[in-house]
C-alpha cells in the first residue's frame, strides 16, 4: 500500500499561498430538488419558499444537503410553531437547533416540545440542538393608584423608594433594594425599554430621588433597566433554578444565562448544573447572553467567553441598556472574541422582526443578516418571528435563502481567509493539525474534513479555522453531536445503534481529521450502512496499520451516508496520531484515496 506521508512543516504557510478554495457552490434551497428526490414531507419543485406558504417546504434543501450552509439557524417555539408538522416544516426549511423559552408557558408544556423535537430528529437521521432559555430577573415598578399610569415631565424629580403604597405623579415603589443600594448620582435609570429616561439626582437608603431627562408616560409593572450598575443580584432567581433543574433532567442540549453581568454569574451556573447531574449524565453546554454593559467593563467579556461554552448577542437588552450606534460594534468585538477562542456564537433580536406580520423581509433585515455572517457568526436566531409571527416557515426560509446567497459569494470566502488568519495563532499541536488540515483542504481542493471526537473539542477547533468545505464530526456520542450543531460548517453524523462506539472511543484522545475530496453517494465496493468493529478500547499502543485502515473505512462511510463522497477515485487527506490513545500525539497526515485505506493510483489491494 501506498501512502504519502506530510510534513506539518511543510504545510504551515500562509493560506493566501494556496490556490482558491473550493466552492461549496451553495445555492438557492428551490434549486437543490429540480435535480434530486425529496426528503419525506417534501415535494420537488423550483419556486422561491418565500412566495407562498405552500411552497415553503418544497423548496427546503434535502437533509442530506444541509452541509452545503455553514451558518446555522436558531428558531424560537411558540404559540405559531408548537406542533409536530410545523417543527418539522421549520426544520425541513433551514432550522438547525431549536429555542425552548421558559420566560413563558409551563415546564411540561416544553417537555412536550422537546420530545417532538426527538421525534423529527429520529424520522430524519439528523442531530437537532435544544437550547433552554432561563428568563432571568425582572427589575419591574410597582402599581399606580390611576391604571392608565402617570405622564413624566421633562426636568421633574420622580422618586423610586421602597414604600409599598401606590405611585402617582410624585414616586413609585420600586421594588428592588438591590437597585437602590448599587446606583449613584448621575447613573441613569431606564423605564419601559428605555422609553422613559431617569438620571439619579440623589438617594439615601429606601429612595432615589431621580431627574427625568426623557419624558413619558409610566404604568404598572414597567420594565427598569440599570446600565451604569452593577447589581449585587444572582442572575438566577428561584424560578430560574427550578426550570434549569428540569432542563437538565429532560437534557437539553444547551442552557442560555441571562442578565449575565460578570465571571462569577457562569461559575454559579456550572456549579448548580454539575449538582442537579445524574452519575453519567451528559452535561448541557452553556450560553452566556451578552446584554449588560459591566460585561465590556475590564477584561469581564474575555472572562465570560473562556468559562462558558457559547456566546449569544442579546441585541434586546443590550440596545436598551448600550446606544443604538454602539450595538454594531458590540456585535462585532463579541464575534471576535468568540471566534478568537473557538467558542460559538449566536446574533440574535430583531432578524426579521417585520415578518411577524410581513411575509416579505425589509431590505434593511436582509443586509443585517448578512452583516451578522460576514461578521462570523455561528448561528442566526429568530424569536417572535418564528414563535408568535404569522409566517413562522416563511421566516425560517427567507433566513436560509440569505444565508445561501451570502455564503455562495467570492467575496465572503475571501473575507473568510481574512479573519481566519487572525483567529489561527495557536501553539498546541491539535492547533497545528487543524490548521494544517484547513489549508491542505484548500490545496487540494478537498470538499469535507471529517473529525473524530468525544467531546467536541477537537471538531470545535476545526470550526474555528473557517475552512471553505464542511466538517463532518463522528462521534459515539448523540449528546455530543447535538451540541456540536451549534457550530459553524459542522455537521455531525449521528451515531447509529451503538455500533462504532468501539470504533471512535479511544480517537478522541488524538486528532483525527479525514479530508475528503469532491463527493456525493456512489459505487465504493461497500456498503456505506456496513461498519468494520474494531475495538479501540483494548486495542495496543502500537496499534497495526490494519487497525487504522478499519478506522479509514468507518470514516469513509460516514462521508458516503452524508452524501460527501461519489468517486473512489478521489483522494483522502487523512491527519492522525500515531500510535492510537496518546494525547496529543496528531503527527501524521496521509494522502489516499476515498475508495479506502489499501487503493493507490486505481490498483485496490485487501486490507486482509
């Protein structure tokens, strides 16, 4: 047999030294079934999604083509989307992880939803993410004595005290010594999502006295925001701790923070999920919700994004509590963060907040969109749009059509290299290797890098280079692989009865990276439905290269059943460690053919 083996030395250039990258060649979902068979519950056709509900599903890419996107798609259930069909319809029309919010409906309400998300999952042999959304503390006023609320003056003194009695035109209760304690003169005091502005003028230690330099109307139970504090307040209330305890017992995939304010709000969750773990259960990731200012205070953000698992742009809040022209660069220095230490990171509020009503998007929601991909965004979130809107599909559909058109363009893969050059100075050796194989994928002219992982860490590390060909993520793992959704160009194969458990066990410890070149279901000479089995877990030290051409094999499958592979003639780039179940021992990469591990220049000799 065969094999060429490379020097990592060799290959570590720049990436603007290789020749252009391969072109996923991404276009619009219509165009995808003209020439292919549908999924069940779709129907051929070439007509855009967004022009009637009817054809909004038809024109949904097969599953088997998801890999041809890389930015992912958040919808929000709610009242507008919470049955099976159109879970499945959303699904079917772009949507990779779905957003359970538990600031409404019950806890068995979401338990419901989740088990038939697994239903869709199960139908499509497809990973579908969870995400739980805690709803935080609510900073609120008390009630007035008139119903209809009191109209503020500009420059009048308001005062917000702890006086159980029902305002007027003079005070208010507000309920929250916290804010009493924390704010100082001259910190300003947002009512009803900014409508109303205060600025505090003096206190003492039941009341603010504040000046108001935003009139309006104030009613009962409107909102406070405090973006000069820093409150002395857990980000998980009572109800919050009780939903995230049921969170993790049904397993969601991730759980979303809110009001998250500095560092120490993530340690209290990871420690309150670590208790509520059963022996062996697999832990949920967690999302920190950007939407206060103290998080840009000091190095808080940089904290925060190192001990959580992911990120979410709460533009909500955020442009509540921050100025409406500082939420764009907000945005783009919270990707970059991200992207910098390989955490995934979700854009989020107001997407497509006209096709609540409008089946048809404004063009300025078109460019914001594309704005949050060229930034790099893992995923794009819809909320009311696809909870509570009147066109749920269409919204799902339209945000796909976006992110295939921006993906399919010249500009953005170069634009890609851009800011993959800034986010790949790393030193480790699993570093190396995933940058290594994302530039050797661009030479070559690969069309998928196919990890092997336990965890994730690995495939998350690969996500993060930004390379122009799908990753395909193979673990043993259905937790993992759901989880792994999340991130940007990864598709997850999800394991199958258990069979190659054996197979991958031990390869997470080393970094195992499969590039394949241009592919889709073909003749191979096996079955893409047959796994070797061989077992990783007892096998030697120096395991034999036969062992390593069964793991070939296994991965080569995988690719087939993704529709990644249609040549046995097209080669394999393969990275590994050798030998097997040493940490970061990734030293090696091979050069094969796709066909399997014992094929060189069309001559295919037994593995046995």
């Amino acid at each position: 047999m065969k094999i060429i083996c490379v020097s990592l030395l060799a290959i570590l250039a720049p990436a603007s030294s290789f020749a252009p990258a391969f072109d996923r060649s991404i276009r619009p979902a219509s165009t995808f079934l003209s020439s292919t068979t549908a999924e069940p519950g779709t129907e051929s056709s070439t007509t855009s999604p967004i022009e009637t509900r009817e054809t909004t599903v038809a024109a949904a890419p097969k599953v088997s083509q998801r890999w041809r996107k890389s930015t992912k798609q958040l919808a929000t259930l709610g009242p507008a989307s919470s049955n099976k069909e159109m879970i499945e319809t959303l699904f079917l029309a772009g949507a990779d992880i779905f957003r359970l919010n538990f600031s409404h409906g019950s806890q068995e309400q979401k338990k419901e939803l989740l088990m038939l998300i697994r239903e869709v999952e199960e139908k499509y042999s497809h990973p579908i993410a969870v995400l739980g959304d805690l709803q935080g503390p609510k900073l609120r006023v008390g009630e007035f004595s008139n119903p209809n609320g009191e109209m503020l003056v500009k420059g009048q003194i308001f005062r917000l005290d702890l006086d159980e009695a029902q305002g007027d035109s003079s005070r208010v209760m507000l309920p929250h010594p916290e804010i009493i304690e924390a704010s100082e003169v001259g910190h300003v005091l947002l009512v009803d999502d900014g409508k109303v502005k205060l600025v505090v003028s003096g206190k003492g230690p039941d009341y603010l006295d504040c000046t108001v330099e935003v009139p309006g109307k104030i009613s009962n139970r409107k909102g406070v925001n405090t973006p000069d504090s820093v409150l002395k307040i857990s980000a998980l209330t009572p109800k919050d701790r009780s939903d995230l305890e049921y969170m993790v017992g049904i397993g969601v995939d991730w759980v979303a923070l809110s009001f998250v304010q500095q560092p120490s709000d993530i340690v209290e969750i990871n420690e309150l999920i670590d208790q509520h773990l059963k022996e062996d259960q697999f832990r949920p990731a967690v999302m920190a919700k950007i939407e206060k200012p103290s998080c840009f205070v000091d190095n808080n953000l940089d904290k925060i994004v190192d001990l959580c698992d992911g990120i979410m742009v709460a533009r909500g809040d955020l442009g509540v509590e921050c100025a409406p022209e500082d939420v764009p660069l907000l945005q783009k220095r919270i990707i970059d963060t991200c992207r910098g230490k390989g955490k995934p990171v979700v854009v989020a509020t107001q997407m497509l907040e006209s096709m609540i009503e409008s089946p048809t998007p404004t063009r300025a929601e078109a460019s914001d969109i594309s704005t949050a991909i060229f930034d790099g965004a893992d995923a794009i979130m819809l909320s009311a749009e696809s909870a509570a809107g009147k066109f749920p599909e269409e919204s799902v559909a339209m945000q796909q059509r976006i992110i295939n058109r921006v993906e399919s363009d010249p500009h953005y893969h170069r634009y890609l290299d851009q800011i993959t050059a800034s986010a790949s100075k790393k030193e480790t050796a699993t570093d190396a290797v995933t940058v290594a194989a994302r530039q050797i994928a661009q030479t070559v002219k690969a069309n998928a890098i196919v990890c092997f992982t336990l965890r994730g860490s690995t495939v998350r590390r690969a996500s993060q280079e930004r390379a122009t060909v799908p990753v395909l993520a193979i673990t043993p793992f259905k937790e993992t692989a759901r989880q792994l959704v999340m991130s940007w160009g990864v598709y997850p194969d999800l394991p199958r009865s258990g069979k190659c458990k054996g197979v991958l066990f031990t390869l997470s410890s080393t970094m195992h990276i499969l590039t394949f070149f241009q592919l889709v279901p073909g003749s191979f000479g096996f079955s893409a439905d047959d796994d070797d089995l061989f077992d990783y877990e007892n096998a030697a030290v120096d395991s034999t290269s036969n062992d390593f051409d069964i793991v070939l094999k296994n991965a080569a499958r995988a690719a087939l059943r993704k529709g990644l592979v249609s040549s046995p003639d097209d080669l394999l780039v393969v990275t590994a460690g050798i030998p097997f179940g040493t940490p970061g021992a990734a030293n090696v990469i091979r050069i094969m053919p796709a066909a399997g591990p014992n094929c060189w220049d069309g001559i295919c000799q037994s593995s046995d």
